[in-house]
C-alpha cells in the first residue's frame, strides 16, 4: 500500500477517508485534524494557557505532543489514583515524557497524588464510602483537574478524549435518553460560570486507532495497559459495538457524531444561551469554594464521608 501524498510505502489506511498515508504525511494529516478542531470549536488561541489532563496512555500524551508541536502554551496535570502497579507505571510514562520531550519545549508537569491528599488510594477511597471505584475517581479527577486550572489561571482544560470515546459516550447517552448528558456532550465546554475552567477535547475529529498510530509514528512511550477498573465498563461495548458498525461501513464513527454535533449547532442557535439566572444556581462551595449546586460539593462532601468512616 503506497500514501496517496507521496511515493513512500503507508503505514495506515484510512478506510473512513478512502485513503493511506505513511508516517510524515500521517503526522502532518493529524496535526491538522487538531488544528481544524481547535479552530472549529473555537477551543483556543495561540496566547491562551493550556493544562492537559495526562493518563500516561496513548492519547493525553499524544495531545501534549500535538500542542506542543503546534506552539501552544501548554502544561500538563498528571492525577496519580494509587492503584497499585498501574498507577506507578502510568506515573513513569508520564515523567518520562516530561523530562524527555515536553521540558525542551518549556513545558511543566504538575502531580496530584490522591494518597497523599485522601490519605488513601482511590479504591480504598470508594470502598470506604461504598461507592464503585470509577465513579469516586471520575469526581476526585474532575475537581482536582477543575482546581488547579483555577487556582493556576489555565485559560482552558483539555483532555484526550477522540472520535471513539465521543462516539461511544453518545450512543450509551442515546440508548439511555440521558438527555441533560447529551446537552453537555460537546468538543467544547465553556466556562459558564467563575471558577469552572473552559473544557476541550481537540482529538474529537481522530480515531483511536489514528491516534495510536500517530504515537507509533512519532515515537511517544505511552502505556499500553488500560486502567485494571476499567474492565467490564459499559464505554467498552459500546466501542466494540461501533468498531464492528465501522469495520462494515466505513466512516459510521464519523458520521454517528459529527451528524449530532451539528444538530446540536442548530439547537443552540435557535434557543438563548445560559442566563444569570442559572448561573445564580451555582454558588462557592462552603468548604473549598469551588463552584457548586448544593451548599457543599460532591467532592468534600465525599471526603468528609471518608473521614467518617475512618473514625
Ligand atoms: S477506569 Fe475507573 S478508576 Fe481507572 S482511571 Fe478510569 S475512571 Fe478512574
Ligand atoms: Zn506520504
Ligand atoms: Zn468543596
């Protein structure tokens, strides 16, 4: 199989674009993507400051690359969760990418570790207050990412997430009529209100295995394990459901969310957007005053249960 750009022999086909390219013209092809994606979304700009979530896997770590590459003020957050093994060996990816490629470019990595602040691993953590482990985490990762942006003037927050895992959280929102999950599904999430920073998602327009291929090419050390919790997670048959859908009509990812993506465009334009009055329905939070709904947040209120049941 040859690139349809150059002479030199592809390294992956892209059946969704009915073409094939070889490692540059992938990196280039990608860049671009995400390019296109931050100027379509209206993520950022070139004077913004940006904080990566970074996992160690394939796609935080490519997106800190990418960013890089293309001159953007980015830093990167690294959440270590405490679980056993894999956490040490993401939080090496991590360092390692830091110290070897991202430090050059002037860029820093900042360390949350859950042990260290909760007094516990994360699946201590939700065994002790009887909740399953991903969903403690998912509330620790959203305020500690939520956090430092705030407390460190980040401009926007972005993390990984590609056309997969935006296909998949939109078919598991669909198949379950989450219909206020659906309204936040977007590539670009402002910040609506003092002291919630503006979420983005510049992979969204890359496939999983574009991505993977991307790192490949370009030489990122990324940890190929996936999180142990993960195992059995719904998000995970819906993948699989929509590879299979892809592997016999090319381009369904794409189509599936790009084809809601502009139906909620013309939504939007046709309702008025957040008025002061919803906002007035978030106030400080009045342990940590970080932005809530009810009088203290998910995340203290967590951590006050945790330390409830350790006494
Ligand atoms: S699989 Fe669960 S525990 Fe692991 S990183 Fe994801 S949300 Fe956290
Ligand atoms: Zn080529
Ligand atoms: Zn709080």
């Amino acid at each position: 199989m040859r690139c349809r750009k150059c002479p030199q022999r592809a390294v992956l086909g892209m059946p969704r674009h009915n073409t094939a390219y070889c490692g540059p013209c992938l990196t280039e092809f990608v860049r671009t993507q995400v390019q296109k994606a931050i100027k379509a979304q209206t993520m950022f700009s070139p004077e913004d400051r940006i904080l990566v979530a970074v996992s160690g896997g394939k796609d935080s770590l490519t997106l800190w690359e990418i960013l890089l590459k293309l001159g953007y003020r980015t830093d990167a957050l690294y959440v270590d969760l405490g679980i056993a093994g894999y956490s040490e060996r993401s939080h090496e990816k991590v360092e390692r990418f830091a110290r070897d490629v991202a430090k050059a470019c002037g860029s820093k990595l900042i360390i949350h570790t859950v042990e260290e602040d909760a007094g516990a691993g994360i699946k201590e953590l939700a065994n002790l207050i009887k909740r399953p482990t991903c969903s403690a985490c998912g509330t620790i990762k959203r305020y500690q990412f939520n956090r430092v942006a705030w407390e460190n003037k980040y401009d926007v927050m972005a993390t990984g997430h590609n056309l997969d895992d935006e296909a998949a959280r939109l078919l598991g929102n669909v198949l379950n009529w989450q219909e206020e999950y659906l309204q936040k599904q977007s590539p670009t999430l402002p910040a609506s209100v003092e002291g919630f920073s503006k979420k983005v998602k510049p992979l969204y327009r890359m496939t999983e295995r574009e991505v993977a291929a991307y790192a490949v090419v370009n030489r990122i050390d990324y940890l190929v394990e996936e999180c142990p919790m993960s195992k059995g997670a719904k998000m995970l048959v819906y993948k699989d459901v929509l590879n299979r859908l892809e592997a016999e009509s090319p381009g369904t990812k794409h189509r599936f969310y790009w084809g809601f993506l502009e139906k909620q465009k013309k939504a939007a334009e046709s309702t008025p957007s957040m008025t002061d009055s919803d906002q007035a329905t978030l106030l400080p939070c009045e342990t940590c005053g970080q932005p809530t709904t009810a009088g203290t947040c998910t995340f203290c209120r967590m951590m006050a249960r945790a330390k409830t049941a350790t006494h």
